[in-house]
C-alpha cells in the first residue's frame, strides 16, 4: 500500500471530538499521595475541600478510580467554539533541521486567552454556576490563566476576581485590559482587599508579589465571601483531568493516520499541559499495552522536578492551602526576575510527580536564551509566534530532532505547543537585545529553600 500522504494539519470533525475525558490516575498502580490538611496532615476530606472548591470539582479531585468521566454537553459546546486545536505535520522546520524525524505539534494556542488553559476554566466556571455560586477567585502570574478565567466566565455570566501579581500587572497592562474587557476584576497582588495582603504589604511595602502571595490572597477572599470558590489554573489533578482533551484529541487525529509517537515532549511548569497530553498515552503505557518516551522540560532556573525534592509541601506562601506530596523547591522559592517567561512554580504536579518517581517519565532543564533562540528558529519557519513557555518544548524537540540526523533514525516527535507570545514582546526583546541571561541556582540556593519543606512525620 502506498504511504498516505500526512496533510499539514489533521483535523477532527466536530463528531470525533471526545465526549469523555480520560483519568489517568484510574490506571497508576501507585496513586499520586492525597493532598493533606496543613494543621493534622490528615488527608483532606471531601467537606474540607468544599470550603475552597466547588462540590463537582472536589469529587474530581478525589477520584483516583474512574477513568473516563463525561464532559457535560454545555462544556462540549463551548470546546466547539474553539476546538478541535490542530495537530501540525511541522514540514518546514523538518527541512530546514534537513532531519529524518517527523515532527508533530498540537497548537493550543488558537483562541482569545492564547493558551490550553481555556480548557480546564470552562470546566471550573462551569462547574461552580452548576452549584449555584455568584462567582470565583483566583491568581495569575503572566496572566493567561487569568485572561481564560475571565472568558468562561463572561460566558457563564460569573463573577470573576483575579489577584494578579503586582510586577505582572504594571507589565503586562494590555493582559490586564483583556480581562477586563471580559468583565473580570484585577487586583493587583499585595492588595490592601485581604488580611493577608495587609500583613504582606505592612511587612514588605515595596514588594512587586509573588505567585504565592496571590494564591493566599485569593483563597482568603473565596472563603471568607459567600457564593464564592477558589479556582487553580494547574498542578490540581482536577485540572490535569480537563486537560486530557488535548491528548485525547491529538491521539485520535494520529490515529486516523496510524501515526505512532516515539517521543512526546512538553513544557511543565505545573504540569498541566504535559499531563494532559500524554495522559491518553501514559495509559497506554501503564496498562502494558504501548510504549513511548516522555519528557517534561522546565526552566533550568526553576527546576522542580531535576533538582527539587519529592515531599510534601505547601502550594502557597501564606501556607493556608493544602499540603501536596510533589517534586518541589520549597514554597519560598521565588525564581530568579530575570526569568522570562512563565514555568514559575515552586512544585509540580502530584499526578506528573507520582509517574516521575515510578520512572514512566523523563525530565530535563534548559536555559532561557537556548528557549529564545528555539522560539526564533521555529517561529522564521513555522509561522507561529510561540510563548516562551513552549518554546521550551520547542527546544528539545529540535534537540532530538538533531539527534536523530546525526543517528539517521526516522523517530516521530510530538510535542505541545500550548499558546502564543504576544504578550511575550518584552522578553523577546531583551533576547534580541542580547541582554537576556541564563540565571541558574546554585545547590547552596536551593538547599536553603529544601531547609524549609514542612516537616512531616
Ligand atoms: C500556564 C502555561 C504553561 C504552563 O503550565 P502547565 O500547567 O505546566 O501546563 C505553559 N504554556 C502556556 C502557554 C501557559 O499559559
């Protein structure tokens, strides 16, 4: 039979799209460590866990077990507004590397909030008009999980408070704007609105906020308000669980062409992304029926998961949120300012950790300026002006590619493109400047933040 031509896009039809989303975690044999209460280090009940999230959401969060649960018709609506996202045949950056790999990338990035966080704030926001509330809270640092946020929504007519971290929110006025131009309120974080904004703000008048910081205060706000939830944009397993859309999707448009992958690759700064890519894979792989090689890329100045440690530790600076067992660098950790681009959290994913440690995943670390110099590359080939954040997929997917010209093997390549860069300018500018550096955290740095994991015993 005479090879079929791969088209340069590969589509689903509306009635292809998947009508499930799969839960990875129903095929781990080591489940990731439940999330636990910061004062007795009991597991968190599911009663605890209503006080800051939805009801839908907290079962979903609880479910180790059910490995495919229905997306309501009201969110599958809404994914059509947007999705399927195209898989790319990425041709021209194949003949320009001159590499005998195939490269393939699922493209997040057509739609308003230029991200795939889109997927999983539908799904929130739908879940907590179910219930009945009046509106959510949240944080956002670059601002893309915010800007999602504010269009579900305004879709749903929910209220929506966003603590977005004050650096970000005098740099970023045009991301700013766009929520507000979907309803949403933005507090810039320190803010005078919380008890623990005050504390923040009467210790450190100067600060420009942290990830962290905005986390404590947009949980305070939820719990304290009534009709309102908090809401997370990643590392949740809830959210990994949305996300499964994306892998999903890609596996059914590869399937159609009877394209297997031998190596998938994405960006992990949570880890929402990468485990929503690979999970229809990785299930493939627990269950013994496939094999595939897995990478996860992250900032070499915010190395989770190849330098930080696998243990329990707080997802906020205000320490008010649950304990997750993840591979972390202490919530205190604040990467370095000269980081550009996204992938800032201390921890990772419990999901994406659990498999880490279990070996069914690989994870390595670059340096901003081989990120640029990816973005660029790819960016004069493929058209798409990619974020930073991607681009780092983007690097070690041009890495293996290079690889496999130098071996001559004709490996298929998958990676995510989670979303666009236009927000980005000010950081591709000092890149093209040649003012960018490559901060990496020596081990006396990062011992100090290791010092100050909770202890658990
Ligand atoms: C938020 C974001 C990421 C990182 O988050 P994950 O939860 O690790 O996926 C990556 N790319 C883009 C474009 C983002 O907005």
């Amino acid at each position: 039979m005479a090879e079929q031509k791969i088209p340069y896009k590969i589509y689903l039809n509306e009635s292809e799209m998947p009508t499930k989303w799969y839960n990875v975690r129903a095929d781990m044999k080591n489940k990731p460590a439940p999330l636990l209460n910061p004062g007795t280090h009991e597991p968190m009940t599911a009663e605890e866990l209503s006080a800051v999230f939805c009801s839908d959401l907290v079962a979903q969060e609880l479910d180790n077990d059910t490995a495919y649960i229905e997306i309501p018709e009201e969110i599958r609506n809404f994914y059509k507004m947007y999705r399927p996202s195209p898989l790319v045949r990425a041709y021209c950056l194949e003949e320009k590397l001159q590499t005998p790999a195939k490269i393939y990338y699922k493209f997040e990035g057509n739609n308003t909030s230029g991200s795939h966080k889109l997927n999983s704030s539908i799904a929130q926001a739908y879940y907590a008009k179910k219930q009945g509330l009046k509106g959510v809270t949240t944080e956002t640092g670059a601002g893309q999980w915010g800007t999602a946020l504010s269009m579900a929504c305004s879709y749903l007519g929910l209220d929506c408070k966003v603590y977005m971290v004050k650096c970000s929110y005098e740099q970023k006025p045009f991301r700013r704007e766009v929520m507000r131009t979907y309803g949403a309120s933005v507090i810039p974080s320190p803010s005078m609105t919380t008890q623990v904004g005050q504390k923040i703000l009467a210790e450190h008048p100067d600060t420009t906020g942290s990830l962290g910081c905005a986390i404590s205060e947009a949980v305070e706000v939820a719990v304290t308000t009534p009709g309102y939830r908090y809401v997370l944009g990643s590392v949740l397993n809830q959210v990994l669980l949305h996300q499964s859309v994306i892998g999903l999707e890609a596996k059914a448009a590869m399937d159609k062409y009877g394209i297997k992958p031998d190596i998938i690759i994405g960006c992990a700064g949570g880890g929402s992304n990468l485990g929503g890519l690979i999970s229809p894979f990785m299930g493939e792989k627990l269950r013994g029926e496939a094999d595939y090689r897995i990478i996860a890329v992250e900032p070499a100045s915010c190395p989770s998961f190849t330098r930080g440690t696998y243990a329990y530790d707080f997802c906020d600076t205000g320490m008010i949120c649950p304990l997750a067992k993840m591979y972390t660098l202490g919530c205190d950790f604040i990467p370095s300012a000269n980081h550009a681009g996204g992938l800032r959290y201390h921890g990772m994913s419990p999901v994406l950790s659990q498999l880490y440690d279990d070996g069914l995943m690989e994870a390595t670390s670059v340096v901003q300026t081989d990120v640029f110099e990816a973005a660029e590359y790819f960016a004069r080939c493929e058209g798409i002006l990619p974020a930073p954040e991607s681009s780092h997929a983007i690097r070690v997917a041009i890495d293996e590619a290079i690889k496999c010209k130098e071996t001559g093997e004709e490996k298929t390549i998958l990676f995510g493109l989670t979303g666009t860069g236009y927000f980005d300018m000010y950081a591709y500018e000092k890149f093209h400047d040649g003012v960018m550096d490559d901060y990496i955290p020596s081990d006396e740095e990062l011992a100090k933040y290791r010092a100050s994991l909770p202890k658990m015993d």
